[in-house]
C-alpha cells in the first residue's frame, strides 16, 4: 500500500494560537487584569476626591479653620495616590512575568512541534528563519496576553472618565462624545495600515536570518572562495527593503500618536471650557472643574491605545508566522513492532519529489537480512535522500518500506529508533562531554558500551590523549573532520538494532582508518543490516552487493567486481 508524504495544512489562525496562549496563562492575565482594572478604578476616584477635597479646603478658608472633612479628604486622596502606585508596581510585575511565561510556551510548543515534523521542517523553513521565529517571534506573540489584560483597564479609565464628566454635568460629557468619533477614526486607520506593514517586515527579517543561517554553516567555503563581499551583499540585499517598512511601520504609528495627540488637548480645551462657563454659572463648583479637568484628561486616554494596539498588530503577525510553522504535518507514527529478524529492508516502488523535482524514481531495492548493500552514483544522484527513507527519516509520496516484512509507517516511533541507527557524513555532536555524545540517544548505552563502541570505531585512541579522556567537554575537544565521523560512527555502533544506515560518513577518513573500521563494521554488527551510501570505490568493494543509483533510478545492481566490469560505473568513481 502506498504512503503519501502529508500536506502542509493551512496555516493555524493567528487569532486561534494567540487564544491558547492566553488559556495558558489564564490566572496571570485574570490578576492582572483585576490590577490593572483596581488602578484604573484609583484614578478615576482621584479627581473626584481632590475635588471634594478643593471644595472642602476652600470652605475651610472660607470659615477660617481647617475642617475635619478638609483632613478627610486629603487622606483619601494620599490614600488613592498610594494605592496606584503600589498597583502600577504590580502590573509591572504581572506583565513581566506574564510575558516571559507566555512567551517561554511558545517557544517550546514551536520547538517541540518542529521536533515533531523532522527533517521536513528544515526542508520547508531555513534554519535561520526558523531560528527568527522561535526567538524574535515568539517573543512579539508573547506579549499578548498582557497586553490584552491590560487593554481593558486602558479602556475602563476612558469609559469611566465619560461618565464621571456625565455626572458632573451632562454637557461635559455631550462635548467630549462629539469629538471622540475622530479619535475612533484614527485607532481603525492605525490598525488597518500597520497590520500589513508589520508582517511584510517580520517576513524580510527572517528572509534575512535564513541566509545569515547559510552562509554561517558555509564561513568556510566562502572564505576558500574569496566570496565573502558577494555573501554578505546577498545576505544584506534585503535591508533597504527592510528599513522601508520599518520607517514605513514608525511613520504611521508616529503619525497616529500625532493625530491623537493634536486632538486631545482641543478636546481637553473644549471639556475645561464649558467647565468653566459652568462655574461662572454656578451649576458646578471649583472642585468639580479641577475634577472634570483630570477627567478630561483621561477619557481622551483613548487615543494612548495607539501604542497597545501596534503591540497586538505585532503580536498577531508573529502569531502568524508561528501559525505557519505549526500547520506543518507532524510525522505519525503507528503501534506497531517487529517480528525476530535481522533486518530485511525492502524498498518497494519509491518515488519521491522535492521542488517540484522527481529525485526518486521507483526505486525497489533489497538489503538481506544481515547484510551489507552500498548504494553508489554521482553527485545529485539521490543518495542521501534514498538513505533518508530508508530509516524514515523521510517518508516517499510513492511507494513504501518494509523492514522484516512490517512498514516502517506502521511502526511506534520508540522501536523505529531502537532498530534503525544512522551515522552522517557531518554528525551533530551533541551532549556535554565526548561520552555523551557517544551515548547521546533514548536509552542511553552503558559506559563499557560506550568504549566498546569508541574502539570499534578507531575514536578510542584520540579521545584517551586528551587530558580529561571521554570527559572533555565538547566545546574544549580540538576534532577533525574524520574524528568527528569516528565519534558519529561510535554513537551508531554503540546503539542496537537491526539496521545501521550510513550516509557517507567515512567519507574524511583516510584509507587505512577506513579499512580498519569497515573491518570492524562488518564484524561488530554481525546481526545487523547495514545500507552504506560509498564515495569511494574501496567501500563498495567490501560490501555484499552494490546498487547503482542514477539520476533517481537504480541502474544496475550486483557486486562492486561485476558492476566494475562497465567503463560508466568506473567513471562513477572517477577511474
């Protein structure tokens, strides 16, 4: 039955992921939001008591002596003063924490996901945009919740203000509502133009960190080549377009803030104006138009929602990008577990594309069980790709693979890894110390496993020179190109199962290393298949079988002394 590499989904809604963030940190946001609000609720008390308080001290003037509901009303309002403050403090708290946590969920979600996805991920994003995603991304999204707590109490203060001025005298609150259209206005506008100037800007930053990515794990080649000028303008190309969009995206908040703020103050002007003519008219007294003053101030707070709503525009674009990430596939895996056996593999009919390319063709290819089956062809052939989906690192969009007669789709992923190893032409060497880099992988080797494994491979001998042995941190131990093959090849053979797999990775050993480890390839894993991707022509010889891969499609199969016989298999290997 064929397997069929899945479909990226549409992308998760932004509006949907930044739903679970705030689910997350659902008792945070609710705190904060209540402090926010109790703040909002001090200042909009504030004015009506230093009102009260004016009015009181000012009838005590008048009287000639300080009254006790003067005193009463300057407490109320330190009382007020310091209540604020004491809940500013912890909203900066509350949102500090809050973003962190949020922020820190995200990453992790993101990150387990692309773990999840595989190989594939790096296939669809470049490292370094998955990298702007994880970091910068993530911590644009973050702010989120917060930020949504604390829109409420940025909204509380300005409805309040209007009511409050509707209780002083309802003309007040008439003239402010009059001009509050305009201010309304402005936040849409704001809204709708930043939303596509942000998000075009976060796309060229991780366009950007995609080819710094490149052309960081390249430093070497570049440097060989002398191309580092021609590197950097390809890495650097996409600047000028950035800083447009991010003048462009500074430009309209700033031209928002400026709006905003040109129209508050007349609206300040206006509301203190009638306050006034209220005053001569003795409809309100002096502390009610100090107070109406402060209210005037803080109902037109609302266009102060220009910065928070930027944030959400960020944070949503971010969420996007996360989105995107997130509708990846993740790789499904069954219950399944295999029968005794040695390791049988069958390819059966495997076609795969890549960009729009058939680089596999109906590739049907055997390893017997305890065997050992190189496969050859030149550069672009297919070869690691083949090695790939041959451990399921990769899955065909034609075909499938068996291994002992069960497919590795049906397989749990537990006993998939415990029965394919792989070692790589370039192994990532991860773990603290040389050991657990041996034994990096779930379960961990023993140690006598481990140096049984190191030996084999021919790492014991470099490894024992160094002062502190196999405990040398990573960062600390000086390795070639081929000693880190040996330290890959170790971690491969110290880990059991059926079928070893490697993707040219004896490939910076030299011939005597390499003859030494094929020998103890062979003889280690006496139990175990093994699919060996060979560059070189002593490789395939060692080998049980040969298949000659070309341009997607196996040529010829059969040993490397019968293959050798043809002039186009020589040239293979450059003979």
């Amino acid at each position: 039955m064929a397997t069929t590499t899945p479909r990226p989904q549409q992308p998760a809604s932004d509006a949907g992921l930044l739903r679970e963030a705030t689910r997350h940190s659902a008792a945070r946001c609710v705190a904060l939001a209540l402090c926010t609000v109790a703040g909002a609720g001090a200042s909009l008390l504030l004015p009506f008591a230093i009102g009260r308080g004016l009015d009181a001290v000012l009838a005590s003037h008048a009287a000639g002596h300080v009254g006790a509901d003067a005193t009463r009303w300057i407490l109320v309002c330190a009382a007020l003063i310091g209540a604020s403050a004491l809940l500013d403090a912890c909203d900066g708290v509350l949102t500090g924490t809050t973003n962190a946590r949020t922020t820190a969920w995200l990453r992790g979600r993101v990150g387990r996901h692309v773990l999840a996805v595989g190989p594939r991920a790096t296939a669809r994003f470049a490292p370094g945009d998955l990298v702007a995603r994880l970091i910068d991304n993530a911590a644009h999204a973050g702010i989120a919740p917060a930020t949504l707590a604390t829109l409420l109490a940025a909204l509380v203060a300005p409805v309040g203000a209007v009511v409050a001025l509707a209780l002083i005298d309802g003309w007040l609150a008439v003239v402010f509502i009059g001009g509050a259209p305009v201010l309304v206005l402005l936040l849409r506008w704001f809204v709708r133009v930043s939303s596509d100037c942000v998000a075009r800007y976060q796309q060229i930053q991780g366009d950007i960190a995609g080819r710094l990515g490149e052309a960081i794990g390249g430093a070497r080649t570049i440097t060989a080549a002398h191309t580092e000028d021609k590197e950097a303008r390809r890495v650097l190309d996409a600047l000028p377009e950035l800083s447009r969009q991010g003048h462009r995206m500074w430009r309209v908040q700033g031209r928002s803030q400026a709006q905003a703020v040109a129209v508050a103050p007349l609206l300040q002007i206006a509301v203190v104006a009638v306050a006034g003519h209220l005053v001569v008219q003795h409809r309100i007294s002096v502390g009610e138009l100090l107070a109406a003053s402060r209210y005037a101030v803080l109902a037109t707070g609302i266009g102060m929602l220009v910065g928070q709503l930027g944030a959400l525009v960020r944070a949503r674009s971010a969420a996007r990008r996360l989105g995107e990430v997130l509708a990846e596939p993740v790789t499904s895996y069954g219950n399944g577990e295999l029968p005794p056996g040695e390791g049988r593999l069958e390819l059966r009919g495997v076609t795969v594309v890549r960009g729009g390319r058939t680089v596999l063709e109906g590739v049907d290819l055997t390893v017997p069980a305890g065997g050992t089956l190189a496969v050859v062809g030149r550069s672009g052939a297919g070869k690691s790709l083949l090695a790939s989906v041959a451990g399921r690192l990769a899955d065909p969009d034609e075909g499938d693979v068996h291994l002992d007669g069960v497919a590795l789709s049906s397989l749990g992923r537990e006993e998939l890894r415990r029965e394919v190893g792989y070692a790589f032409e370039r192994p990532a060497l991860l773990g603290a110390t040389l050991e657990d880099t041996i034994g990096f992988g779930a379960p961990r080797p023993a140690p006598p496993r481990i140096r049984e494994a190191a030996r084999a491979a021919h790492a014991d001998p470099f490894i024992t020179r160094l002062p502190d042995g196999y405990t040398t941190p990573c960062a600390d131990a000086p390795l070639s190109g081929g000693e880190a093959q040996r330290l890959g090849l170790a971690r491969a053979f110290a880990r059991g199962g059926r079928l070893l797999i490697l993707d040219d990775a004896m490939s910076s050993l030299d011939t005597v290393t390499e003859h030494h480890i094929a020998e103890a390839l062979l003889h280690h894993t006496p139990h175990r298949s093994r699919l060996i991707i060979a560059h070189r022509a002593a490789t395939a010889a060692r080998a049980d079988t040969v298949a000659w891969l070309h341009d997607g499609r196996i040529r010829a199969v059969g040993t490397h002394a019968e293959l050798w016989e043809r002039a186009e298999y020589r040239e293979v290997f450059g003979a």
